[in-house]
C-alpha cells in the first residue's frame, strides 16, 4: 500500500524559474566552497594526532575525540536543519554557520590544551552541520532533475576529497610549523568564502514562522548524542559497563520516543524532522550504505596515518603525499560518474562503487610492518574511487525518492546518516587498533608488530561491512518523488 504522505504546507521553493543559471552556478559555488573547506576540516587532524597527542600528553583514544566529537555535535545538530531551513532565509543560515566556523577556528588555532582544541572542534562543527544540508538543499532546489546527477557529482567532491586531501594538507603544514598552523591558514580561506557568500547567496526563500518544538530537539539531541557517546566508550566497557550500557539504552529509548513524536506532529506540519522520506526503499537503503561508506573512510583515514607513523617511522609530510593521488582520482571520477547517473540510472555507479570501496578496504587487510608504502597508496586510490562512485549515486537516489517539499528533511536526514556512519566508524578502528594492539603487546609482541595486529581485525571488519555494501546494491532503483498529499 502506498505510504500518504502528511499534510504539509511548505509551497514548493520557486527558486529555480526566478534565478539565471549564472546565479545559480554562483550560490552552488559558494555553497560548496564554504562545505568543502569545512568537510576538510574533518579530517585534518588524522596526520596530525600523533604531533597532537605528543604536545598535549595524550593517547590515541583521547586523541580520537577531536575527531568523534566534531562528529557528535553534527550528529546532534544536523536532524534540527530540516526545520531550520524552514524558519529562516539560506542566506542567514549561511552567514551564522560560516561564522560559527571562523571563530571555532581562530580558538583552534590558539588552542594549548586539549579542552580548548576540542572546544573549538565543537564550535567548528556547529557550522559544518548547517552548510551540508544547505549545500544538498539548494542544489536540490535550483538543479533540474536531469542534471542532478553530474552537480551532485561536483558536490560528492566537496564531501569525499575534502576528508581524502586533508591528510595531505595537514602533513605539510604540520611537517613545515606544526599543526596550529593548519588552523591558522585556513582562516583567511573562511574569511574568503563568508565575503563570497555574502555576495552571491542571494535564494529565494518560503521561510515561514514556526515554532520549534523544544523537546523534539531535547529528545534529538539526547538519542543521537548518547548513542554515538555509547559507541565511542566501548573501549572503555570493561572499566565501567554500567555507563556503556546506559548510555545505548537511554539513546535508544530517546531514538523511539523521538521518532513516535515526529509522527504525531507531522499531522500538524510542527515537527522538528520529518521522516516520510523512510517510506522509499531506495532512501532507506542510501542511508545504510551512507553509513558504511563514510565509517570505512573516516576509520581508515583516522589509522592509517597512525600506523605509518608509529609503525614505520614514516613523517607526516610524506603520509600526506601518500594519500594524494587517492584524494586527485577521486575528484576526476565522481563528475563523470555523476554524468553517467544522468544517462542510465544509479546501478552503473553504485554497484561498481561499492565493489571498488570493498577490494580498498580488503588490499589494507594485507598490509604488515613491513608493507612498502605503494601497497598503501594503491589501496587508498581504489577505496577512494569507490567511494566517489558511491557518493555520487546515494545522494542522487536517496533524494530521487523524496518529496520536494520535504528536501530539507531529506537532506538533514541524509547528512545525519552520514555523520553518525563517520563517529560509528572512527570509534570502531581506533577501539579495535587499540585493545587488540594492547593485548599484542602484553603478549610479548614488538610495538610496531602489535600496532598493526590491530589494524589487521579493524580492516578485515571494514572489509566485510564493505562487502556487505556490494550486496545491498543491487537492490536499489532510481526512486522518483511522489507528491505529497
């Protein structure tokens, strides 16, 4: 039986006819200037966490929270952006969150402890979960449905080289002056894209007044921030099971009593995130492999750098080359994949996309202490070109299938999964790198021997998610909205 939509009074955003495709290129630009400095933000901490942890006296767990942190706040922050998007003007949405991420910055780089650096982090990561979904939205919004595909493509490359190049950048600057100066330089490109914003983000907008329901938000905020707070303590479980425990239950039952709220204030167009978009097989599959594909990235990419570095003695300048020519291919293939979307449909991409990220993470599977440093590279240029191919087509079919009206939510939605697959799977390597490498080492194993026995298990768990990927695949279609009722 069909799946109604409910009542919603959103008229369809009329951008598209009034804007010339010059101004549309111009806000698309901005937009995705601004999220591609900000995803790279992700992860240029991975290449400079050893440096980190040495500078501040920290451990590699500890380290992973500026990490896992900037994940969790956009894991809290993003299901509020479908009403957000909502309420106000893209525009000032654009304005507060570039904001928010020039201060989050200039308090990175002057940071001296690590409560201050993670606190930055946090402030950082307010402004990523507002430019995401903004960028997903308006291309939405002002793209025709038959080019989706190819500017989805140049928009997978914000989202995917980002994190794929930042290791890059960061071991340069890290290798030159260290790494407060990663959030010294890039300032002046935030500073850049607030001017540009200001400029060229010129949307029309049905923003419309209503209110926020405060505890949809409390009930968000507590579900998706206990969860993913549970997953990060697991290595910790042993120590203290009754906070583990409590945390995954008190998330959960936040999570169910959340979802039956948003349903009951659907009827009335009050909700803080509307879940329709869940009725799409095609939408609820995208959010799955959405989760595996950007967990295995932020995984490996988190201990990757970790092993060369700790394992091999290698320096951060030449880990950062290493990754580059896996961040390059990836920024080649995913427009002329999302050309490909345009023409035949989703499974020409994604079915080879999945198949390339699974053959990545099994070739990381056989790395050892002594691995030379090409067997690295070679699996990080396949994983990456998978990841491009599935990037382009999950955001393309996942948002195929929603309403238009309701392409904030879709899109918050969407990013959620994404972030939550991101913390879910950064938690996972690192837990997995170092209980197993602790128990190697007590075991008699030399540190190095040990640091990758760990990273064994953790990719052969990336691996086989992996895998599971390549099957889910093939059961996705090209969904097409339905209007709303």
């Amino acid at each position: 039986m069909p799946t109604e939509h409910p009542p919603i009074d959103i008229a369809a955003p009329p951008a598209a006819p009034s804007l010339s495709t010059r101004q549309i290129t111009g806000i698309i630009t901005a937009l995705a200037l601004a999220a591609f400095m900000m995803i790279l933000n992700e992860t240029v901490l991975t290449v400079a966490l050893p440096g980190i942890m040495s500078d501040l006296q920290i451990s590699a767990a500890t380290g992973q929270w500026l990490t896992t942190g900037f994940l969790l706040t956009l894991s809290v922050v993003i299901p509020t952006t479908g009403f957000l998007l909502q309420r106000f003007n893209h525009r000032s949405l654009f304005l507060v969150a570039v904001i928010s991420f020039i201060l989050g910055t200039a308090a990175a780089a002057l940071a001296a402890s690590f409560a201050m650096l993670l606190a930055a982090r946090i402030v950082q990561a307010l402004g990523t979960a507002i430019v995401l979904p903004l960028l997903m939205t308006t291309t939405l919004t002002l793209v025709p449905p038959q080019r989706r595909g190819t500017i989805m493509g140049l928009n997978s490359i914000v989202i995917g080289v980002g994190p794929a190049i930042g290791p890059t950048v960061a071991g340069a600057v890290v290798h030159a002056w260290g790494w407060h100066y990663i959030f010294v330089m890039m300032l002046p490109i935030a500073v850049l894209v607030l001017a540009l914003g200001a400029v060229f983000l010129k949307v029309p907008t049905s923003a419309r007044k209503i209110r926020v329901d405060a505890a949809s938000v409390l009930l968000s905020a507590l579900a998706f921030g206990l969860l993913v707070y549970g997953i990060s303590s697991i290595e910790h479980a042993a120590q203290n099971p009754a906070t583990t425990i409590a945390c995954f239950v008190a998330g959960a039952a936040s999570l169910v009593v959340f979802i039956r709220r948003q349903r009951a204030l659907a009827a009335s167009g009050r909700e803080l995130l509307n879940l329709s978009p869940f009725a799409s097989r095609t939408f609820r599959l995208a959010i799955v492999l959405i989760m595996i594909a950007f967990g295995t990235l932020l995984g490996s990419l988190m201990i990757v750098p970790i092993l060369l570095e700790s394992g091999q003695g290698l320096d951060s300048l030449t880990i950062g080359i290493m990754l580059l020519p896996g961040g390059l291919v990836q920024a080649v293939a995913a427009p002329i994949f999302g050309r490909i979307y345009d023409r035949h449909g989703p499974r020409p991409v994604l079915i080879p996309g999945a198949v390339l990220l699974a053959a990545g993470q099994w070739l990381y599977v056989s790395v050892r202490v002594d691995s030379p440093l090409w067997l690295f590279m070679t699996a990080h240029i396949v994983f990456s070109i998978g990841f491009a191919l599935l990037m382009t087509g999950l955001m393309s079919s996942a948002m195929a299938s929603v309403d238009p009206r309701l392409f904030g939510h879709g899109s918050a939605i969407f990013n959620t999964g994404q972030q939550l697959g991101g913390a879910i799977g950064t938690t996972i390597f690192v837990t997995v790198l170092t209980l197993l490498s602790k128990a190697q080492l007590a075991s008699g194993s030399g540190a190095a021997q040990a640091l990758f026995g760990g990273a064994h298990i953790a990719f052969i768990i990336g691996a086989a998610l992996a895998t599971l990927a390549v099957v889910l695949t093939l059961f996705i279609g090209r969904g097409a909205a339905q209007p709303a009722r």
